[in-house]
C-alpha cells in the first residue's frame, strides 16, 4: 500500500469488501452505450471507496492527486484485479473519469 503500514482492520474490511462488492454491483449495474465498452462497476466501486475516505481526510475531491490515483490502483490490484495501466507505463489518469463522475456527490453512507 504505498508504502506505509495501516491498521489491521483494513485487512477485515477488504476482506468484507470481497463478499460485498458482487451484491453492491447488481444494484448499481447500468447499460453500456449503444456500441461502446461496457463501464466496469467494480472499478467504480473502487474509485467510490478510495475517493470517498480521500474527502473524508482532505476535505476535497482530490481528482488531480497523484496520490489518490496511485491509492486507486493499489487498492485495486490488492484486490486481485490485474494492472490497469498498460503494460505498467505509470499511467494512472485512467482512473481520474472514474473520480470525476462522483466527485460532486455526497456519500450516504453514515
């Protein structure tokens, strides 16, 4: 994870998060555009989660950082996803329209 250490329940949660994304998914599953790639939920969910505890802690949304977009494909690949940026050339930005799409909205999660 970047780095650094973190606390032992994040290893539950992402556990949890394992049995729980497949149930999350087909709630929010949504029709591709005629013709266009189907939109992959999970890393949607991904981007929600990692986005969502960057607001929590930095108060903005954090679309630019560097830092988050590096969160986002760590937390992706620990979730047993292969890499997202081809052939592993650092391009993370792919992540940034998964970011942008909910920036603007708040959590409902209390």
């Amino acid at each position: 994870m970047i780095g650094e250490d973190y606390p032992d329940c994040i290893d539950v949660a992402s556990n949890a998060l394992d049995e729980l994304l497949p149930l999350i998914a087909r709630c929010i599953r949504q029709p591709g555009k005629r013709g266009g790639p189907t939109v992959d939920d999970r890393r949607q969910i991904c981007a929600d989660i990692c986005g969502g505890i960057w607001q929590e802690f930095h108060h903005t949304a954090g679309t630019n950082s560097d830092t988050l977009l590096e969160a986002c494909e760590a937390y992706w690949q620990a979730s047993g996803q292969p890499p997202t940026a081809a052939e592993l050339s650092g391009n993370l930005r792919n992540w940034k329209r998964f970011l942008t799409s909910n920036s603007g909205k708040k959590s409902e999660v209390g």
